[in-house]
C-alpha cells in the first residue's frame, strides 16, 4: 500500500509482493492458487460434487485434523451418538471443501458478482448504530465464510478492522491478507498489541473479533461452552469501554444448495458489558451456541477449541 490510500496505517500488517515469492519453494503454492482459481470458475453443483467426495474420503483418513473435530463434537455433543456426530462431520466437511473450492471467486470476480451472490439478514441493526453515530464490534466465530463479511462490507464502504495471525507460507499470507483487503480495511498482527486495533475502531472502522480462539489461560476464563467448559477470551466488556463500541454478533455461511454467502447480523448485546468478566466470555459463547446449534455444518471443528483445560485436566487432543 502506498501512503496516499486513506486505509494504510503504518502499524498495521501491511505485506507486499516480494520478488523472492518466485522461488522454486514456492511454485507449489502458485500452482495451488492457479488451480484453485480455475476450479472457482465451475458451477456451485460441481464443486459440491468433488467436495463430498473429498469430504468422505477425508473422514477415512487418521489425521490430526479428524482427531481434533471428533473430540470436539463428542465433548460439545456428548448425547449424540457417534452416528450423529460423523453426520455432522461430513456435513461440515462437505460445506468447507464448496466454500474453499470457490474462494478464489472472491478476488477475480466483481463487485457485482459479489452482490448478487450473497444475502444479509439484519443489516438494519448495524445500519441503525452507525447512523447514531456508534463504534461498533462484530462478534463473528470461525464458521468456514469467516472472511467473507468483511470482504462484503468493505465493498459497500463499510471497512473492516481485524487482528490475524501470520501464515507461515509467505505466498499464501500475501495472497490471503490481499484478498481481505481488496477493498478497504486493516489487518493488525496480534504481537503487536491492541491499541492500534482500539484506535482503528474509534476511526470508524468496524472491529472484527472472534470471540472462540484459545488464547491460552492468562488471557482466559473458564466457562461453559456447549456440553463442557472452554478457555474463553476475557477483556471483551473492558473493550467495548475503551473503544465505546456496541457488541453486534455476526454469523457467516455459505450455503451449499445455493452456492450463496449468507450473514445474519444479529441486534446488539444490550446490556453489556455484565457485570463480570465470567458472565460477558458466556454471553458470548451463548452467542456461538445458538447460532451453531441451528447449522453445525458452518462450524470449524477442525480448531484447537478446547486445547486449555481447567484444574490441571490434560490437552484432550493429545489423546492415543
């Protein structure tokens, strides 16, 4: 980004094209992404065809990833049969691999294609606060679209803030944070602190947290989420404060009969903040649960949800 565009912020995650991402090390990435973006050119039916099929023969596999969704579902659904939770997996499965396979679409296609392709419920809700002049926050867990809200919104002139993590393969992070990018917004490494991200949303940005990670137990607190207890982030009530910002969850998904990117933008959390750190982290939580529960298939399972235990229980994905 040069200096002159309105979003660069000098603190901000802010990648450019490096000519060393020619690299024979990387020319599997390239070829990835050129693959990719050809197999987003097929209609939504095809690419759920090939996703199922990827989908069953990823549930035969014994993979970490497997492994971590398994103890997930059957910690969060301890009632449902084992039948019942491969179904969800699948489903799951099946749901990811149609989105990823038409992620690309995001980038080489228009606005108007961008348009036409997604629905969003309840935009009423953040219209209205930002009218009134409100900072707001969007409360958005890790459903397979995640990024497909802020791509949307930016599009509309209504820009993003968010905090990420870098990817490991240079290539693909250039190629990631450019796409989320594309029409407006900043991206803040989560090393570098939350300021720059409070400021951002005092400068009218939208905030985009994601209330679910497992940032480990100082940054924690344990509460209920689903059937068991999860390390929940803490601080968000204390951040609402500092930023003046209105919590509005948000839920993303891409809808696999339609080919479409669906958001359901809910009404703001009112009251908040509560009045503990331990009532705010399960508000949020309910805020997942009652979304998750009417379309699992959205859900990452695949994460690490439940790697920090309380009172010393063991890492429940280092299971034999």
């Amino acid at each position: 980004m040069s200096q002159q565009d309105p979003h660069f912020d000098p603190k901000a995650y802010n990648p450019s094209f490096e000519w060393s991402f020619l690299h024979p090390k990387y020319w599997g990435t390239w070829l990835y992404v050129s693959a990719a973006a050809l197999v987003s050119l097929l209609p939504n039916t095809c690419r759920r065809w090939i996703a199922t099929v990827l989908a069953r023969g990823a549930l035969k596999l014994n993979s970490k990833a497997n492994q971590r969704a398994r103890t997930n579902l059957e910690m969060c659904f301890p009632n449902n049969t084992q039948e019942q939770r491969e179904a969800m997996l699948l489903q799951s499965y099946i749901t990811a691999g149609t989105f990823l396979l038409g992620f690309p679409s995001l980038s080489i296609r228009r606005k108007k294609w961008l348009e036409k392709n997604s629905v969003i419920r309840g935009e009423e809700h953040l219209f209205r606060l930002k009218e009134q002049g409100h900072s707001v926050i969007l409360l958005v867990p890790h459903t397979w679209a995640i990024d497909v809200p802020a791509v949307l919104l930016a599009s509309r002139g209504i820009h993003v803030s968010a905090m990420a993590k870098k990817q490991k393969d240079q290539v693909a992070d250039w190629f990631i944070h450019r796409q989320r990018v594309q029409y407006g917004g900043r991206v803040y490494e989560r090393k570098g602190g939350v300021k720059p991200f409070i400021r951002s949303i005092k400068d009218g940005y939208l905030g985009y947290y994601l209330p679910d990670e497992d940032l480990g137990p100082d940054s924690s607190v344990f509460v209920d989420f689903f059937a068991t207890t999860k390390a929940t982030i803490s601080g968000l009530g204390k951040l609402s404060k500092v930023s003046r910002a209105k919590i509005v969850p948000l839920f993303s998904m891409y809808n696999v009969t339609t080919g479409k990117y669906e958001i359901d933008i809910q009404p703001e959390l009112d009251p908040f903040p509560l009045e503990s750190e331990e009532q705010d982290a399960r508000l949020m939580n309910q805020c997942i649960e009652n979304y998750v529960n009417q379309h699992p298939e959205q859900y990452m399972w695949i994460l690490r949800l439940l790697k920090t235990r309380p009172d010393g229980e063991p890492n429940p994905y280092h299971k034999k």
